[in-house]
C-alpha cells in the first residue's frame, strides 16, 4: 500500500484537508479513498444536490476540488464531456468530444471514465475519439486513434478507461483480430492489433505504441479493463489485463517485463472485464465467468504463470466488479454471475478467506465497489445505493432505491461527499 500512497501523493496531488477523486479508482488507484465524514444513512429526499444528465453511462464520475466532470452521450448521439459544480451540481460547461453514440450490450460509446490532474480534463470515448480541455472548458488537443489505428474491435463496445502517471496518458486497445463480425468496427481493415499506447498529456501526441500479442482467440481476445502503473522490484511498470493474461510492461518503451496466464482453461468467449490491482508486492488479476482471482508476486521476468502465483481464490470469483484494496483487506464481489450477490473478504497477503456473505441485492452489480470511512459502497442496476460497514460481515448501515435502471457506474467519493450515477442524475449526497 505504501508504494501506491506514493504514487498518489506524488502525480495526483491531493488537496490536504479532503481527498480529490480524480479517476475511475479513486485516488490510489485501487477504489479507496481516505476520506472521513461521510453520512452513514442515505436517503433520496436528503442529497445535497441532484442533476439530471443527458444519457445513461457506466462512466465513474471525477472529481477534482469544485469540479465534477463525467462523459455522455446526449440524445442527439453527441458525446460529451461535462464539467459540475460540485457545490450545487449546476453545469459549468460541456463540449461534444464526438459524434456518432451507439449501443452494444450494456455499453455504449460513453463507457470509459474521464481523468484529470488538477489541470487539465482527459475524455476518451469508443469512437477514438480523445480530447483535453483545461478546467474552464478551453479545448487543449483532441485526435481520434480510431483514425490512426483502426476502429476498436471490441463485441459489447469498447470501455477501458485511460490512466494518468507523470505528464503521459495510457491507454490500453486488447481487441479481436478479425472485425468482419463487429458492425460498429467496420472501416476497411481488415485486421486489428492489441496494443498500449502512450501518449503526451500536454499536447496528445504519441510517446509509443507498443503491440501486445496473445495466443487467445475470438472475443477472449478483448478486454475492458484498465491499465495500472505500479512501482515494485522491477521498478516502475504498466499492469495490462486481456487476451487471458496479466502483463507488465516498461513505461519506457512499453516493452514487456512479464506475462502469467490466469487461467488454464481455454476458451473463445472469456472477455476479461476487471482491472488489475496492486499493494505491497503482490499483484491481483481475475479472470472471467468463474475463473479465480489470482495474486502474482511482483518482480518477476518472462513467463511467471507458476513461478511467481502467490495464490488462487475460486469460491466465489469476480467476473466484472473490480476487486477493492482497503483496510488491509481484499474485498471480490461477485455481483453478476449467479442470482446472490457474494462479497468476499480475503487476507491480501495469503488469500485467505475471513468472511462471505450475501448482499441484499436482487440484480446485478456491474460497477466495482468503493471504500471510504469505514463503509463499503455498491450500486446495483436497478439503482439501489448499498452502504456497509466495512469492518464487520456485510452489516448494512443504509440503503436507498434511487430506481433509475440501467446503472452501471460505480460509485465516487471526495470532500466528505459521495457521487451517484443512474441512468438519468447524478446525485450527490452528503454536506452541501
């Protein structure tokens, strides 16, 4: 954890007297935050604010001081990034970053979250299209990779979110080779590669690209997930999660340090949904549809698929909700595979398992949960807001049914404030 506290301290810069959430993971990376003062009871009536938004998104809302900034399509199939008050909800600005929303699945062209570092804001959308703009709505770059590398190849709409780490951009494209099947991919291309790529913040340009190749096939293939920078004994590396393995790549060059299969089972329909996570040496990854959680020991070289595997869990798997890292726990919840949502709390270190219990939830929890002030949050699809106490088995301290279907995103918190999105608000609730 300490090597992760770092990181946030030193690239994203955190306000002292309250912690800003300035990407999909929150502050370090791994959907905890150190905020305290949060309400314990929640209730529809008493958010401090509610803004209604122009279309339904997945998209992790961001938060950075007095701004909150989230992408969505609008009803025109614009795709846009806008900027909140985050003192009353009201719209400071929004710019249409693309045209041209589509919806595939669960997805849309709006899926991946926004980012920003205090300076500028960072919005990637499934067209290729990615933009910066400064705080006050300036334009500083924008491009399209669907331009420069091919439409993305991905079946349910492309999702990953980019990352932010010392002035670059990453951004991670594991998608399927072969297009022909895909409607939304189709640009005369007749093939695609996975790759990462690097880009300058300051002006969008390229610092690399390096492709990232796979012996899986079809849609496992393709991945969701979202990069994560992290420093170990190797150093400073890129954690990649797709095509059935976790990789770690030089930052460098985006050249590859190491690469472990998570599961031996194969098969043409594993997509992998979850991001990597990291804290005190040991690097955790989870493989799709009942395949396990696996921790790998960090500093490895080559192929480490049995000789870095610190252990394994399979009871109760994750499929999409990213697992969480607080407390000195791991939490997984398997929030979509069965009809019983099932949190499990692991020792991070051994595996271990300390407790597992049942959420009350009826349906599915796509987003990842979040931690802060002792409490756990969820949100499920239906919009039902669950708040549990973190430290003991699934007690629940509040739950409020916002009933605003579909709701995918996950939940965000900053400044003593916690920042729900359905389908049509975004809420806010907590101290004005």
């Amino acid at each position: 954890m300490k090597r992760l506290i770092t990181f946030a301290s030193l690239v994203l810069c955190t306000a002292l007297h309250a912690e800003n959430w300035p990407q999909w993971r929150g502050p370090s990376l791994n959907g905890a935050s150190n905020e305290k003062g949060l309400p314990s009871a929640y209730d529809k009536s008493g958010a401090a604010w509610v803004t209604p938004l122009p279309g339904k998104s997945g998209a992790t809302p961001v938060i950075w001081n007095d701004h909150v900034f989230l992408t969505s399509p609008d009803a025109q199939k614009n795709l846009l990034l806008i900027a909140l008050n985050r003192k009353d909800g009201s719209v400071r600005w929004q710019q249409t970053v693309g045209v041209g929303d589509r919806e595939q699945g669960r997805n849309n062209m709006a899926s991946p979250s926004p980012i920003t570092d205090g300076k500028l804001v960072y919005a990637l959308f499934a067209t290729g299209d990615l933009a910066a703009f400064d705080f006050d709505g300036k334009p500083a770059w924008t491009r399209n990779l669907a331009k420069d590398f091919g439409k993305f190849s991905v079946m349910w709409i492309y999702g990953s979110s980019p990352v932010l780490h010392n002035g670059r951009l990453y951004v991670q494209v594991l998608q399927r080779d072969d297009p022909s099947g895909y409607a939304h991919a189709q640009d005369g291309k007749p093939t695609r590669d996975s790759y990462i790529l690097a880009v300058n913040a300051k002006d969008g340009k390229d610092v690399w690209r390096h492709i990232r190749k796979t012996d899986s096939t079809k849609e496992s293939q393709e991945s969701y997930a979202t990069p994560l920078p992290y420093q170990g004994k190797n150093g400073w590396e890129l954690l990649i999660v797709g095509g059935d393995h976790v990789s770690g790549h030089k930052l460098t060059d985006g050249s590859e340090i190491w690469r472990a299969r998570l599961y031996e089972k194969r098969d043409d329909w594993y997509r992998i949904v979850t991001s990597p996570v990291a804290a005190d040496g040991l690097i955790y990854a989870a493989g799709p549809k009942g395949q396990p959680v696996v921790a790998f020991r960090d500093g490895g070289s080559g192929n480490v698929t049995e000789s870095h595997v610190a252990w394994r869990f399979s009871e109760a798997p994750t499929d999409c909700p990213t697992p969480l890292h607080y407390d000195g726990k791991l939490f997984v919840l398997e929030g979509n595979m069965n009809r019983e949502r099932i949190l499990s709390c692991l020792d991070p270190k051994t595996g271990a398992k300390k407790w597992s219990s049942m959420l009350p939830i009826n349906d599915p929890i796509w987003g990842s949960p979040t931690a802060a002030d002792g409490k756990l949050f969820f949100l499920s699809e239906r919009g039902t807001l669950l708040v549990v106490d973190a430290g003991a088995e699934s007690k629940v301290l509040s739950r409020v049914d916002l009933e605003e279907s579909p709701s995918r995103s996950s939940v965000a918190v900053s400044q003593k404030q916690v920042f729900v999105r359905t389908a049509k608000n975004l809420y806010c609730f907590g101290a004005k």
